[in-house]
C-alpha cells in the first residue's frame, strides 16, 4: 500500500472581484495522479502558484478535493471519520516554524501534540526526549523557543510532529525563510530521521540542491504534474526545467556550461565531486 496516493485530484477555489463577489473558479490543482511509497524520500518542486503548496495540504487533510481522491496510509481524505487517523499518519511542517511553535518552552511545545491525541503522560515526556535527540535539540529542552536561530526552531517544529509518531512527514518549503546553514541543518536532520525511522518524506521546495537525493521529484506548473523521474532524470532535462521557470543545482547548471563549449561531459551530473571527477577524466584523455 502506498502512503500517499493521489487519483485525479482537483482542488478549486472560488475567485471573487474587489468587492467579494464570486466571479469564476479557479483550478490550483487540476487532475494530478502521484503515488508515493512507505519509506520514501519525494520532492516536490514549482515556481510560486504552480500549487504544490495546495497540494501538501491535502496530505494532511488541511483542503480536501474537490475532485477525484487523495489517500493517505490507505484512507480517504474526504471522509470526516478519517480526519485524525490521516493527520496522525501525516505530520506537517510548514515554512514559518513561529506559526507552529505554540509553547513557552521547547519541551512543552513538543508534547502539545502527543498530549491531544490523549497519550499518557509518562509515554509523552519519552517521546519529548526521544524527538528532541531525534533532531538533535535535546539540551534546548528547557529553552524558550523565541532566544532560539531559525533553524533550531525549524528542528524544533519537526521534533513536535515526530512526537506524534506520524509514518509521514510533509515539509512545505521548511527552509525558505533560513539562511544557507539553517536550511543544511534542517535537510540532514530530516534525511538522518528518514533514514533512522523509516518515515516517509514529502518535501516542498524551491531549492534544487535539497532534493538531490530525493528518490522521486516531481515538478509542478499551472496545477500539473508536468516532469517526474529521479534527480538524474529531472536535472538532466535543464532547458525544459528552464521552461518552468526552476533551477537545476549549481554543479548541474556548470557541466551544462561546459557542455556547451564542447566538453564532453555527462548529463545529470548533481554534485560538485561528480563535475570535478568528470573533468579530471577529460582531461585525462585529451593529457591536458
């Protein structure tokens, strides 16, 4: 079974004019089919309104369709009865950690959530200690979360869904509001806590270099699902990623470069180790 499946799904929403009026429809995700298995790490990338963002939310049951069905660990989004099982199976973290981060204290803050599902509270306090290692935020525990950076708040935010147990977690663009170091942070904590937990990984992102390894990316415009493939695959399609107005990763973009002045280096080069490798074996060749 798969953890998020997707049939079909439309989501519209009512567009009104200057006085609130209802003028017409607007379709921000329109037919999109998407199957995403346990354990997995997917990518969703798309330039602002492309409706990925939409999209997320009905992983967690925020929107629901309008049309067609999203399925999550098996159960129907629409269906009223299966609202908490799906956001206990889906965890969110959203861009702005301060919209999440509710408590006075890390440590309260955590458990907030275990603490509404109704767990006992010696079970709560393990699961505090245990996300907080998790994400590597244990001695902040008895901090207040306004003293810390923006990525310790990020990690805090995803230890608080981790308390909660989910068998996914849905990042909507996590790190847009970080600088370079908090956004490594919070990429390798996830990626450290995928690995560990087996939880399946759904990040939003307009940053190419956080979905390299990724094992599916799929890419968004106009409300499709319009490339698909691994990060190979999509990064070696650069004048098409370019048509949807989306980078490709700084080493992928200079192999590019150097393809076009005839070198004859490979497609889908993603890291900065494989570009210095092909250039090395070039120039081994031609004894440059």
């Amino acid at each position: 079974m798969e953890m998020v499946q997707a049939r079909e799904l439309i989501y519209e929403y009512e567009k009104r004019d200057d006085e609130g009026n209802v003028i017409g429809m607007n379709r921000a995700v329109d037919g999109i089919d998407l199957d995403i298995g346990p354990g997995q790490f997917a990518a969703i990338l798309g330039h602002n309104g492309s409706g990925k963002s939409t999209l997320a939310k009905h992983m967690n049951a925020i929107l629901v369709p309008t049309g067609g069905t999203m399925w999550v660990n098996g159960r129907d989004t629409k269906d009223p009865r299966e609202l908490m099982p799906v956001r206990q199976s889906a965890g969110m973290v959203f861009q702005n950690p301060d919209n999440q981060i509710i408590g006075t204290v890390v440590e309260e803050d955590v458990g907030f959530g275990p603490e509404n599902l109704g767990v006992p509270t010696d079970e709560i306090w393990k699961r505090v200690e245990d996300s907080l290692s998790a994400v590597g935020m244990l001695e902040y525990r008895t901090h207040s979360p306004n003293k810390l950076s923006g990525g310790q708040k990020q990690r805090v935010a995803i230890a608080g869904v981790i308390a909660m147990e989910p068998q996914c977690i849905v990042l909507d663009e996590p790190t847009a509001m970080l600088d370079p170091n908090g956004r490594k942070e919070v990429i390798r904590t996830v990626q450290e806590l995928r690995k560990r937990r087996h939880v399946t990984v759904i990040l939003i992102t307009h940053y190419m270099e956080e979905v390299i390894d990724a094992d599916q990316v799929y890419v968004m415009d106009s409300g499709h699902i319009v490339m698909k493939g691994t990060p190979r695959e999509i990064f070696s399609r650069v004048e098409e990623l370019k048509k949807y107005r989306l980078d490709v990763p700084q080493a992928t973009m200079l192999a590019e470069e150097l393809r076009k002045r005839g070198l004859p280096v490979p497609r889908g080069i993603l890291r900065k180790e494989e570009l210095v490798e092909a250039v090395a074996k070039i120039a081994g060749r031609t004894g440059k």
